[in-house]
C-alpha cells in the first residue's frame, strides 16, 4: 500500500530584523521579524498575526492566542506550561524542541506544519483541520485528535501516552515507528497506517471492541 508522506517545503527567512524588546499587542501583525528570548507570559493576544518571523526561546505561558496565525515561522524552544491558541492558524511553521504542559489547540487548522522534538504533556487538536504535518522525535503523555479531519499526518519516532482518534477522519495517517500505550476510537482507525508491532498491541482492544473472544 502507498502512503503519502507529508508535503513540506523548507522554510527560507531573510532580510529579518532583530526585536529585542518586542512590544507585542493584540490583533498587530509582525512582519519579518527575528525574537531572542522573548516573553510574551500572560498577554492578552488574540488575533494576532505573525508572518516570516524567527523566534528562539519564546515563552508563551498563559498567553491569551486564541486566533493567532503564524505564517511562515521557525520557532524554537517555544516554552509554555500552559498553552492557550485554540482557533489559531498554522501554515508553513516548524517547531524544533517545543516544551509545553497543557496546550489548547482545538479548532485549529494546521497546514504544512512540522514539529522535531520536545516534550508535550497533553495536547488538544479536537475538531482541528490537519494537512501535511509531520511530528518526529517528540515525547507526548496525552494527544487529543478527537473529531479531527487529517491528511498526509506522520507521527515519526514519538512516544505518546494516550491517543484518542475518536471521530476523526484520516488519510494517509501514518503512525509507523511511533510507540503508543493506549488508543481510542477504534472506530475511526480507518486511513491510519501502522506497523506489525504496532497491530499487536492493538489487536486485543479491536478483539475487545468486536466482542471476539480469544481463547
């Protein structure tokens, strides 16, 4: 069976300029800009836009992006305990090493999105739109894809807790080499790829969920 992989384009930023003491305001968009160690903890920025720009080491704990959009974006080591971006727009960002605890991200449309490495407590995508996102190396104790719609998805070499696919929609789902130690919504499996090892540990819950009896 063919899968498709999802489809990235590097991200290239030039001509940026440096914000060392960003002034960050609800709804403003920010063009082109490079951020080092900013803090934006506990501001209220709904709506705001953030287009080809550069952040290393941003701290958004507690910040109100519900929202947001982020556009052509590197971002490293993005910090936040808690996550606040539901209804937030990603198109075209990558995300390398990202340490967040709670994130709230449902109803959130991710296009071309990559995510390489990092720690994730519980991330919540319910009802999200996915297409051509790629997740690698990362450490995730919760992910919540509930009612989500999900094309050209690849979760590569990650450790998740809990998996929860109820009422999603997928395509090309791909969850090779990713290990797992519970998942539910065994009704929406369907567009999912999965390896032999990974059929193992799910084929006592399909039995469970069927009713077969194996003895």
């Amino acid at each position: 069976m063919k899968v498709t992989p999802p489809r990235l384009s590097p991200i290239q930023l030039e001509g940026l300029r440096d914000d060392d003491a960003p002034d960050f305001r609800s709804g403003d968009r920010y063009d082109a800009v490079r951020y080092s160690r900013a803090d934006a903890d506990g501001l209220e920025l709904s709506g705001i836009v953030f287009a080809e720009c550069e952040f290393s080491g941003i701290s958004f704990n507690e910040t109100q992006l519900r929202g947001a959009s982020f556009r052509d974006c590197l971002v490293s080591e993005a910090y936040a305990p808690v996550l606040t971006a539901a209804r937030s727009t990603f198109r075209d960002v990558e995300f390398s090493n990202p340490r967040w605890g709670s994130a709230e991200l449902y109803d959130s449309g991710w296009q071309s999105v990559k995510i390489d490495g990092g720690k994730l407590d519980f991330v919540n995508l319910r009802g999200s739109r996915l297409a051509d996102v790629l997740i690698s190396d990362c450490i995730i104790n919760e992910l919540d894809l509930g009612s989500v719609t999900g094309a050209r998805v690849a979760l590569r070499n990650c450790t998740i807790g809990s998996l929860d696919l109820s009422g999603a929609k997928l395509k090309d789902f791909d969850l090779r080499g990713t290990d797992f130690r519970s998942i539910s919504g065994l009704d929406s499996l369907a567009g999912v790829v999965i390896d032999d090892y990974q059929l193992g540990l799910i084929a006592p819950l399909l039995a469970a969920h069927l009713g077969v009896v194996v003895a």
